[in-house]
C-alpha cells in the first residue's frame, strides 16, 4: 500500500471529535499529529488511531478521505465508540 486515509479521535470538553486524513506512513503522521507538528486543528490535544485503511494510489487514498469527512455517520460511530473506551 502507498498511502492510506485514517481517522484520529479524541476528546474536548468531554466531546468526542474525529480528524480524517491521509498519508504514507500512519505511526509518523499520528506522532507528527501529537507533537503539534500535524494540522492546525489537531494541535494541543492527544490523538489516538480510530481507522485506517490503505491503498494503492494517492488518489484513491484522497477520494477515500473526501467521502470519509463527509459520512458523519460513521465518523460519529467511531468516536462513540472512543468515548465508550474511556469512560
């Protein structure tokens, strides 16, 4: 696989918020995310690697990503299910 989408989940005010993405290496954009070295709404707080999924092409990886940050359905399912975790 050459790029991969992934979504990142956390909490704020005891609200769980998601970030999707995507990238060639998930464990250093996670880290870069966690550093403040990520993108500007992922800074300041502690993400963790709800999904990912890998693909052959930046493209398809992109188009994935697209329809992922709009599908606030399965995006709210993950993050429940963060926020079931840490209860």
């Amino acid at each position: 696989m050459d790029a991969f989408v992934y979504v990142l989940g956390t909490t704020a005010n005891n609200r769980p918020l998601t970030y999707v993405g995507w990238t060639s290496n998930v464990a250093r954009r996670l880290a870069q995310h966690n550093a403040g070295k990520g993108a500007r709404t992922t800074r300041g707080r502690v993400w963790v690697l709800l999904h990912s999924e890998g693909f052959a092409t930046r493209q398809e990886a992109m188009s994935r990503e697209w329809h992922l940050k709009r599908d606030r359905k399965f995006r709210k399912a993950l993050a429940l299910a963060l926020k079931g975790a840490r209860a």
